[in-house]
C-alpha cells in the first residue's frame, strides 16, 4: 500500500506543494478524513488551516452510492444520470438536501466554535482530501472555494481515480495527485491505516493549527530551505536502456535501499511501495525503479535472467553513489520474488560494498551459484503458509557464509496479502536496515 496512514499521506502531499509556499494561501480540509492530510500540508506551508463543508447526497435505497454534494453557501453539485437511474424524485431529493444541510450547519458549529471562517476572497484556496472515488464531493468543495471569493482553487489529494482527473482538472486551476489508479474500488485500499477519523481529531487539528507559532510552522520548509524529504520521478540511464524510478530521500537519511522488484511487478508495486514508506518514516531514503524497459519484459525470458537483473542493479546502484544527495550514504538491497535472487547477485559482485540486503518471499535458490560470495548481512523473510518458498530459503541460508537469519511471517502466504502481515514484514526489514545501516555509517574501530 502506498500510505501507511493520513499523517504519511499529508508529508508526502505536502513535498510536492512546495512552489506554493509564499502565495496568500489558505489550507482547507474535507472532513473529516481530509483534515489530518491538510493539517500536514498546512504546517509543511506555513499556512492556516480551515475546513470546507461538504455533504455526499446517497442515493434513498442505497445511502453510500452518491448521487452529489451539497456544499455550504448551498452550492449543489449533483449527477443527473444516477438520479435518474434510481428514479429519486424532487420530493426524495429535498429531503436529502435538508438533512445534509443540517448537517453541513451541525459541523460549522462543532469545528469552527466560535472562530469564523477563513476568508478566501482574493486567496488561493488549496483544497486537500484524503482521497477522491466519484468526485462529487470534491467538485462541490471546489465550487465552493469558487463561490466564497477565491482567486484560485488548488486540489490536491494523495489518491484519486484515474477517469476522474480530466473532469476535476477542469474545476480548478491546479490539480496535485500523487497516485492515479485506473481502478479503484475504494480510497481505503490505498492505506494500510485507514480507520476513521472522529469530530473530535478534527477540532483538535483545527485548535492545533490556529494557536501554532508562526515562526516555527515557517522553519518546518521555509522559503529557500531544501524540503524535509525529496521525492523526484527519476530516469536512470544504463547501457542499453533509461530505466523509470522514485527516489525518495528524507533530510538527514540514515541510508539508502534500493528495490528489486519480481515479476510481473514494476516500481509501482503496492507491496513494496508499503515497505519504502515504512523505511522513509525511519528516515531511510528509498528508490523504486524498473529493472526492464516495457519493451524488454515482454520477452519473457528477460523476466528471469537473474545474471542479467543483476547487472541492471548494479548499475543503477552506480548511478545511486554518483547522486549528491546519497553519495555518502550506506546502500542496502530489498528483493522480492525473483528481485531477492537479483538483489543477493548483485550483493556477492566483488566491490559490490553492500551493506545489507532483505527479501520477502524471495527465490534466493536461483542465485545459487553466488550465494556463498555474498558478504552482506541478509534477512530472508517468509510467509508460514509459503512452504516450498520456505525450504528454498533454509536450503539457501545454508550455502551461505554471511551474516544471516530467516524469519516466518505467521499466516502469511507467497504475497503477504493477509491482514497484518505485511506490517509484520516491513517492520522487521525496517530493524535489519537500521541496524545494518548504522553500524555502515559507524564500523568498529
């Protein structure tokens, strides 16, 4: 999953609003999952933080199908289609529009107190939101903002629908999203933490953000200073190709891990996406890449020449040290699948001075040959309901001459795909890298 929770969305939200910093800008969240991601970007900005109040309309037989929005100022965005579809009457409707405004009212009073609302007459309005299915809600906040006086409307969101993002763009002047999904069923599937968010955390963020001290909400990414975290789209030249990547790297990284994905994956894999934002939170840098081009993976055999995986990643962990950013930085392996065998390859070339390596449900059995020449120290972790992977991994661990552990995620199968147990996994890549890493950066005298 890309996001561990509101809070880790925010951050990385916030990394990619910096060329807003400065501007008369007023942060406004959709509660009441949008206020802990707003709360983030507006203390990154050094801006004040409100909500905009806005009302999903549901459908009378089925409430969670939205059929529109109502925002305050009664701005009404509705989708004409699904009301037709399920035959709502006028009657039906204004109902509905009379409970969502009572209630729009209801939690005007309950967050804002006695506060009034931000004016936005003539300020930018960056609206911030957990996340975007449908669309309805944002587009009446948007319109809203719109309504109320602002010069200029903003949406920034951590996840939102692929086929909604042309319609959106054209509510607003500037539209940020850090994922695009073709498919998505539900925002929260995008979380590993999604659980809800009370009235309570959101007038304690609001209270939180108003009574800030302005010089200190400012040194958190003042106008100049380098971002607390650099996340950039990068292009790795290799010998034969340009590989895609991300390269995270959080102010003061304790190291850098570079991941091999398996395959039939690629730098967007959710799995591993999970594992680097736990390592980010640590303070670890991270960078996905491709190891294929599109056009190479689709010769098959590519797929699973580890010798030639390998050598990609020994390239780009070149490209890695050449980086200013990560040029004094210990650099670690994490490989999943097949990407574990090009990982432990690439870890027992002479010179490789890796300094540690982990894989998840791993294949380390197809860089036998290489197994013993590895001198990294490498966790091998598996899922309990992964059994032939599991003896594939002991066999392994039994050729090699380094540093070495493997650890049984409990009811975990080949994907981690159950409940907890990529958690589990992550966090335990997490305390191999941060020891490893550390002792890298400190050896013994």
């Amino acid at each position: 999953m890309p996001f561990i929770d509101r809070v880790d969305a925010g951050r990385r939200l916030a990394n990619r609003l910096h060329h807003l910093h400065g501007e008369d800008l007023i942060v406004l969240g959709l509660p009441r999952g949008g206020a802990p991601v707003a709360f983030e970007v507006a203390t990154a900005l050094g801006a004040p933080l409100d909500v905009i109040l806005v009302r999903k309309l549901g459908v009378p037989f089925q409430p969670e199908l939205g059929m529109g929005a109502l925002g305050e100022d009664d701005v009404l965005v509705l989708n004409e289609d699904i009301v037709r579809m399920a035959h709502v009457s006028e009657a039906e409707l204004a109902e509905i529009e009379r409970r969502a405004r009572t209630e729009i009212q209801r939690r005007a009073s309950r967050f804002r107190g006695d506060r009034p609302r931000e004016p936005l007459a003539g300020r930018t309005a960056l609206l911030v939101d957990d996340g975007i299915a449908t669309g309805a809600t944002a587009r009446a906040a948007c319109r809203v903002a719109k309504a109320q006086g602002a010069a200029r409307v903003v949406l920034a969101v951590p996840v939102c629908s692929s086929d909604r993002v042309s319609g959106l763009r054209a509510e607003v002047d500037e539209l940020v999203c850090l994922e695009t999904p073709r498919w998505l069923v539900g925002v929260g599937q995008f979380y590993a933490d999604f659980r809800q968010t009370s009235d309570d955390e959101v007038v304690d963020l609001l209270q939180r953000a108003a009574h800030a001290e302005p010089a200190a909400v400012r040194a958190v990414g003042g106008v100049g200073d380098d971002p607390p975290l650099r996340d950039d789209e990068v292009e790795i030249p290799v010998r034969t190709a340009r590989l895609e990547g991300r390269l995270t790297v959080p102010d003061g990284a304790a190291g850098v891990i570079v991941f091999a994905h398996g395959s039939g994956s690629s730098r967007h894999s959710p799995r591993n996406r999970y594992v680097a934002g736990v390592l980010q939170q640590a303070g670890i840098a991270t960078l996905l890449f491709d190891l294929l081009t599109p056009q190479e993976e689709r010769q098959r055999a590519n797929v699973f020449d580890i010798e030639l995986l390998a050598g990609r990643l020994g390239e780009v962990t070149e490209w890695v040290r050449q980086k200013p950013e990560c040029a004094r930085l210990a650099i670690g392996y994490f490989g999943a699948s097949t990407g574990a065998a090009a990982a432990l390859w690439a870890a027992a070339a002479p010179g490789a001075a890796v300094s540690a390596v982990v894989s998840r449900g791993g294949r380390p059995d197809l860089a036998a040959p290489r197994l013993g020449e590895v001198r990294a120290p490498t966790l091998l972790i598996v899922g309990g309901h992964d059994p032939v992977v599991l003896e594939l991994n002991r066999r392994a661990q039994a050729h090699m001459h380094c540093e070495s552990r493997v650890i049984v995620i409990l009811g975990a199968t080949h994907l981690f795909e159950e409940p907890g147990t990529l958690e589990q996994a992550a966090a335990e890549a997490c305390a191999w890298f941060t020891n490893h890493l550390a002792a890298a950066a400190h050896p013994r005298a």
